[in-house]
C-alpha cells in the first residue's frame, strides 16, 4: 500500500505565510459561498498534506469568520507549481508561501486541476487509506459497487476536471469515474452521499449515478464532514432541462403559426389528472414525444420515492407517520417564507416590469388569503407517511441519456442546515418541484437571455397562453405516470382530494419561494412565479 503521508516540516511556514491571504484569495473562488458576507479572519484549522507523485500537496481546512454569523469552514487543496511555473501561475487561483527554502517563496496552486492529485486521491480510495494531518485526518473508503466500477482490470483512468465549477469541484475519470469534491465543509451526514450510498447498496435503484466511494475529515474530537464522492460516471446528452428547451424549441415553432392566425388554447388546472383535452392535432408531431418523456419521468420519480422509502428497519429512511408537531413546524416555515417574500414584493412592486405590477400588486393584497390557505391545509390530519426526499428536484437535478433518465445530486437544498435537509417529508414536495420546474421551462424561450434573439413582445404575449397549455399537458401526464408507479404507497394520502390538496401546498410554498428569488435576483422573470400563485389561487 502506497504511503500518502508526508512530513510535518512545512506546518508553521502554512501557518505563517497563508492567513492573511486567504480573506482574498477566497472571495475570487467561484465556489466560495461566502462573498456578500464581511470576513473578519481566515484561519488554518487543520493541515492534510498528501503525497502526489513526487509533489508534496496540501488538503487545507479553513475556518472562516465573518463579523456576524456563524462560522463555515471550506476546504482548499493547493501543491507547489512547477518552478519555471511560478510567476505565471500567481493568479487568482494560487497562494503564495513564503518559505526558507531556495528562492524564498513558492506559488501554491489549485491541486484540483493537477492530474497527479486528481489520480493520487482515486488511489486514496482505491486503497481506502487514511491519510494524518494536524488535527484530524482524510479517511478514503469505497462501497461494494467500487470493484464494478473500477474493476482491477481497468487500464488507466485519464482524470480531467469539471470546467462548469459551482459551490463545488468535479473531476472525471475516463469514461467510468466522477469525483465531488466537496468545497463547503459541514459537520454532519452529508445527503448526497448518506442517500447515494442507500440508493446504491439498500434499494439497489439503478437509476442514479451508483457511489463508489467518498472521502471524509474526520477531527480528532469525533466530529465528520464529508469532503467528497466518487461516483460512476453517466453518459448523457445533458440535463433534463436542456433536453425539454430542446424540444420547447420545435413545439413553438409550430405553435407560433397558429397563434399568429389568431388560434388560443382552453385552459384548465394544469396540476391535476381530472378532465383534460386531448392533445391537438397539430401538436402531436412537436409535443408527443416529450409528453412520453415527462410519463418516464414520472415513472422514475415514483420509483425513487418507493426505493427511498422501502427499509422500514433503517432509522434514517425508514417512512413515518405525519405529526401535528412536524405540520406545527411546517406551518410556521412557510409563513416565515410568506412574511419575508411578500415583504419584498410590496417593496419592489412598483419597480417591477409594467406588465406584472397590476398582478404583484393584487397578490400583494392577498397576503392573509395565501397565509390561511397553508394554515387550514397543515391544520387538518394528513393520512400519510413522511419519507427521505431528494430535496431539491428540477429538471437540472437529471440527466437525459437519450432514452432514460438518471437522477443525481441529492444534497437538498443548499442553504438549508445538513440536519434539516435530512428531515422526512412529503415526497410531494419534489412532484411539487418538478410541475414548478415544467412551469419554468414552458416559459423560458420567451424570455430570452442577454445575447440570445429576444422573442418580440407581441409573440410573448400571443405564445404564454400556449406556454401554459404545454405546461398543463406535461404536468398531466408527468402526474399520471407518478401516481400509477406509485400506487398506494404509504407516503400517498388516502383519497386523491388529499394527494391534491398537499400537493397543492407545496406547489404555493415552492412558487412563494421562486417570488422572492425573482424579485432579488431575476426581475424580468417575476411574471412566471406571480402566474403559478394565481393559478394556485384560481384568479
């Protein structure tokens, strides 16, 4: 077994030279979380340094504090550049160590773009070896799933990053292997891979990305953060998002030719099964194939949800019953969210693009009615189970393989707690995400990004009503395939009224949520939210 482990010598130069560094070297990281908040000090909690071919890298955990707020703690893997490298690479990307060593300093770089350590922490897991640091240490171990993955006949796998970096860091390992690492440390279960490794080894669910391994820190107090997972790697033609922009595309090309000769659609509830149109004539060419594809995917869906909830001897995912206590504490997150958004929207109505002000400002009076709707629907028992959940569903969270669908990321939502993203819920919370997702993606090629072809004002107007037509028939049959899979699982209430009416609460708390993102981040988009509450409302 290879010895990772280097020696302690270089503790107090790190010590030295970083920490007054790192403050600016994290706000230009694209993955650092941190940026609209003040830092106070940026601080070494802990030193892992980890052999790579003959380079001596460094895994680094760094506290942060911020001048109010609690703590985070983020991960930084460094390695000297090469010498005749160092004064290109002292970049955004780099730290520079001062350090008695010939030349006086040495320019340390992003580890994660260096091949050597991107294979050296494969070898990590491969071996499941334990790597010391300062105060705690690097723990690699592999699932049963590893060997299949990465079979000992396996010839060499080339890694390469991820270039899309977010919140955190890929890798990919040939055509078999992607790597998480994880930038954000949290003290806890990890989601992603407590429910990966579930889904992987328990429920043998086939339709995700299957967890070969991970890499914890672990303090020398007991404390565990998860600092990465390594899965099996999908081929896919992209996102399901940008799979159904794809076929959005083809749909409003021939929808165009029909409002243009003045031809509307009938609306109805686009949320539920009961009473719908059959699909028109000349949309079955354009929109067919996707509505088999939202069925698939309501298919895969329940299928995830049955599997999350099949181990009733695991604490962790075994399925319980609603409480008055959990629907207390539910009702009092979501008037907290309605308090919050519908704040913001009183504030910025009136900034709001012209065609949406009338509406916010309707809705805006319709606070109390909106409040009341989710206090009388958690007032009432709800006959039904609570499971685990993947928590934060959209269209982006799957992969389109060109004939399936493959689900992936199951951190929940962000900038939840990891212990409240482990909460059981109503597995109607992601149907809710999904339908709301639908919504999003109906409306997304009229509202064209900077540097796309703008949709002209008066073919917007003209193609929402079919926008909304679309919606409705893909959230038929995505809710038909769902509820026929899913059958009378437990975590379905008891008649389908019931199913409809939660199902309806979390649609309201998801669009309530979208509201605000809008109003803070995406004024222009604000119209597709205010549409999903007032269709919630019936106005």
């Amino acid at each position: 077994m290879a010895d990772f482990a280097v020696g302690k010598e270089m503790y107090p130069e790190l010590r030295r030279s970083l920490p007054p560094q790192l403050p600016a070297f994290l706000t230009r990281q694209r993955w650092f979380g941190g940026k609209a908040r003040h830092i106070r000090s940026a601080e070494l909690a802990d030193v892992i340094p980890i052999r790579a071919g003959d380079v001596e890298a460094f895994l680094l955990v760094v506290t942060v504090k911020y001048a109010e707020g609690a703590d985070e703690s983020y991960s930084v893997a460094v390695l000297p550049a090469e010498r005749s490298k160092q004064s290109q690479e002292a970049d955004s990307a780099s730290l520079r160590l001062e350090t008695r060593r010939a030349g006086g300093f040495v320019v340390l770089t992003d580890a994660l773009k260096n091949e050597t350590f991107l294979k050296t922490l494969l070898e990590l897991i491969q071996q499941q070896a334990i790597v010391p640091g300062e105060k705690g240490e690097l723990r690699a171990m592999q699932t049963t799933a590893f060997a299949r993955l990465y079979p000992a006949s396996s010839s060499n796998l080339h890694p390469k990053p991820v270039g899309a970096e977010q919140s955190n860091s890929s890798a990919i390992y040939g055509d078999r292997l992607i790597l998480k690492f994880f930038r954000r440390l949290e003290e806890g279960i990890n989601p992603d891979l407590e429910v990966g490794y579930f889904l992987t080894e328990k429920a043998h669910f086939p339709h995700i990305a299957q967890v070969a391994g991970s890499l914890q820190y672990h303090t020398r107090d007991g404390k565990q953060m998860a600092q990465g997972i390594l899965q099996a790697f999908v081929p896919n033609q992209g996102d399901a998002w940008s799979y159904t922009l794809g076929s959005l595309a083809a749909f409003y090309e021939v929808a165009a030719k029909h409002a243009s000769q003045g031809a509307t659609p009938a609306f109805g509830d686009s949320n539920s099964t009961q009473g719908k149109e059959a699909l028109p004539e000349f949309a079955r060419s354009s929109a067919g194939p996707y509505l088999k594809s939202a069925g698939l995917l309501g298919q895969r869906t329940a299928e995830m949800h049955l599997a999350l909830a099949s181990d009733p001897k695991d604490r962790a995912f075994a399925p319980e019953p609603f409480t008055m206590e959990f629907q207390r504490a539910l009702e009092k997150s979501m008037l907290e969210l309605m308090a919050r958004v519908f704040g913001l929207l009183r504030e910025k109505s009136s900034s709001l693009p012209a065609e949406w002000r009338s509406k916010a400002e309707e809705l805006a009076g319709r606070e109390q009615e909106i409040a009341g709707r989710f206090q009388s629907a958690l007032s009432r028992s709800i006959h039904a189970t609570r499971t685990r959940i993947h928590g934060d569903y959209h269209l982006g969270q799957v992969l389109y393989t060109g004939s399936d669908f493959v689900i992936i990321d199951f951190e929940g939502e962000p900038a939840r707690p990891l212990a409240e993203r482990r909460i059981k819920r109503s597995p109607l919370q992601d149907v809710a995400g999904m339908l709301r997702s639908f919504h999003y993606a109906a409306f997304a090629p009229l509202l064209a990004s900077v540097g796309e072809k703008p949709t002209p004002a008066e073919d917007v107007e003209r193609l929402s009503a079919w926008a909304e037509r679309w919606n409705a028939w893909v959230a038929d049959r995505f809710l038909a395939d769902y509820f026929a899979t899913s059958g009378a699982a437990t975590y379905l209430p008891e008649s389908r009224e019931e199913a409809q009416s939660l199902l309806d609460l979390h649609l309201l708390e998801k669009a309530v949520y979208e509201l605000g993102y809008e109003l803070n981040n995406r004024p222009s988009w604000v119209g597709i939210p205010l549409q999903g509450i007032a269709k919630l409302l019936s106005l």
